[in-house]
C-alpha cells in the first residue's frame, strides 16, 4: 500500500464557551485536517491544532510543513511503516503539529489495513477511559458555577485552569473545593504561569488549608527544569510537566533529573504517536506515570490520542476534553462520549468514516 497523496482542509470552530489559561483565551479554534490517500481504497485521517503560544505553529506553518513532508513521504509504502517515520521525523526541524497529524494518518491506514482499531494495534490494554473536564480560568464565582456545571454532567474530576496571581489562585481553589465537597478530584494547571517559588507557595497554602489537590501541572515556565524539580523536592503533591516535554529527550532530561512525578504526553508536542510511544516507555523505564492530554483541538486528534491512551498501562490519567468545548464535530466516527466515559468503536483504525 503506497501513499499517493496527502490533502489539506482548514476547518473554522466556534467554541461552545470560551476558553481561558494563564496563556491565551480564544472562542473558536482553526484545525487542519488531512487525508492521506493510498494506490488501494484506503485512506487515513489526522489532524493538527495550531498553538503558537506553546507549539510555535500557525495555521500556515503547519499546511507548509505537511506540504513538506507530503514531498519527502508520497510513494513510500506503508509495508517500510519505519522508514516512513524516520522520514517524517527528520524531513524537517520542529513544526510537531504538523508531523502528528500525518504520523497518526499513517497509524489509521496501518491499522485499516489489519482490519482493527487503532488501540489494538498499539497494544490493546483496554478500550474505556474516564476524562477529566477543565475549568477555565475565571472570576472565583464564575470558576466555582463551572465546576457545579461539570459535575453535575457526570464528571468527576475537575482540571482547574490557574497561574498568573498566587494568591487569588490559591482562593480560587480554596472556594471551589469548599463548594463542591470532598469527592471530586481536582487537578490544578498552572500552564507555566508561576515562578518555582511561587509554586511552592501555593503547594504549601493549599496543603496548610486542607485544599485536596490530586496533582499540580506545569507549574513553571516550559524550559525551567530546575524549578520544576525545586517544586517537586517543595510540595507534597505530585508535579507533572506538559510544556516541558516536546520529544523524548525531554523526558529522558527530566527523568534523570528527578525534575518531576508524571509526564503530561500531547501528540502535538511531540509529533505524534511513534515519538509518543518511546516517552511513554521512558517514563515506564523509570516507573512515572503518563497522563494523556491535547490542545483545543477537534474530534480527529483527539480520537488518535485516546487509542494510544488506552493502549498503555503507564498512561494512568486522561485530559481528552476538548471536543466538549466544541460547537462541531467535523468528523463521522471516531470516540464518542457519555458523560466523563470516551467510548470506542469496534471500526479499524481510528473508526473515522469521514470528513462531514
């Protein structure tokens, strides 16, 4: 089976409300689809998110560099899946949005052609997950209505948006904890947004006022790994890095650094699944555990971070929520959602049928 083309679509969706981090707030998202066509009746399909604040990447950078990639991959046969990796990941420096949506395309079309899913092709571990659900970040008032919204729609763990003022931080968290109880989890991501003593600060408060927090995210600034292991040796709950981990250099760096407690793993950041793997066997090499998560991107991607996050026992923790922030779903097929729960199909691949 031998790649023959691959086709670019930018897709325009508007939020269902708007989302806010310490890094940038937006009300609707640009995603770029692709559709990797094949000399047999195949076809697999990725995606990728522009997010110039964390990838560097625009809309234009990435259909570039899939450009890019398309004259360095098309006529390769997918029987030589590692050669084409190879080719993929070397063709051009950086642009991992872009190599994600064309890595997790030729995943789809491997899997298609074994006639199974996508996460039984990876290993098969098992096919449920619970998500959590993020809360933007927001007056005190509006967070705490948010999170009583998201419970109530059958969530159970909320990832709580904060950074910027640690203060007003550490009273948010304090009156969202004090108005839903005790038996949600909430996750806390700072999206870089304090100082590794700032950080520090907020562990140590929230821990003085009884404030259960399950893990703290991306405390500090992306390339920071001294203070992301200052915050670790510091607070008692765990610390995780997202910003922090672009390939598996980077998690190999914080491994042997013992900068952090988890590994936050995002196909946009690392270019996709094959880089996606190896992180993941680093972080079981050194017995840390994975959450999976994704940018504000749309049902494609997501769907092909959902089979890898099922398709590891290291990958413990979920954050597959953005397509609930989006008013459409440009996809027919693919993970579905019943309350916190991402339910797959028994179709091969990705169970995309196509683009709507």
């Amino acid at each position: 089976m031998k790649i023959t083309d691959i086709k670019i679509q930018i897709i325009n969706i508007p939020l269902v409300t708007t989302f806010k981090t310490a890094l940038r707030s937006v009300d609707q998202i640009e995603n770029i689809i692709i559709t990797i066509t094949t000399d047999t009746d195949l076809i697999g399909f990725g995606g990728a998110a522009p997010t110039a604040v964390i990838t560097g990447e625009t809309t234009a950078s990435i259909c570039s560099a899939i450009e890019h990639i398309r004259d360095s991959i098309i006529g390769m046969n997918l029987i030589d899946s590692e050669n084409i990796f190879q080719r993929l990941n070397n063709c051009i420096i950086g642009n991992s949005s872009a190599k994600a949506a064309v890595d997790m395309a030729i995943y789809d079309l491997l899997a298609k052609e074994l006639k199974v899913p996508l996460y039984q092709l990876l290993g098969g571990m098992t096919n449920t997950l619970e998500t959590d659900v993020t809360v933007s970040l927001d007056t005190p008032e509006k967070m705490i209505r948010e999170s009583k919204e998201k419970l109530s729609a059958g969530f159970n763990i909320l990832k709580i948006k904060v950074g910027g003022d640690p203060e007003l931080d550490i009273n948010r968290l304090q009156l969202v904890r004090e108005s839903i109880g005790r038996e949600a989890r909430i996750r806390i991501d700072a999206n870089q947004g304090w100082s590794a003593k700032e950080a520090v600060l907020v562990g140590k408060e929230l821990e003085r006022k009884g404030v259960d927090i399950e893990l703290m995210e991306q405390p500090v600034a992306a390339r920071d790994f001294k203070g992301l292991r200052f915050v670790r040796e510091n607070v008692s709950m765990p610390v995780y890095a997202d910003e922090s981990i672009f390939s598996p250099q980077n998690a190999l760096d914080l491994v042997s650094m013992d900068a952090v407690d988890g590994l936050n793993i995002k196909l946009m950041k690392c270019g996709g699944i094959y880089n996606a793997l190896k992180i993941a066997a680093i972080a079981e090499t050194a017995g840390i555990p994975c959450m999976i998560g994704s940018m504000m991107e749309s049902h494609i991607s997501v769907t092909a971070a959902a089979h890898l996050a099922v398709s590891r026992s290291i990958i413990k923790r979920y954050d597959l929520d953005a397509p609930l922030f989006c008013s459409i779903n440009p996809a027919v097929g693919g993970i579905t959602y019943k309350g916190s729960r991402v339910c797959f199909s028994n179709a091969p691949g990705l169970g995309i049928e196509s683009i709507g």
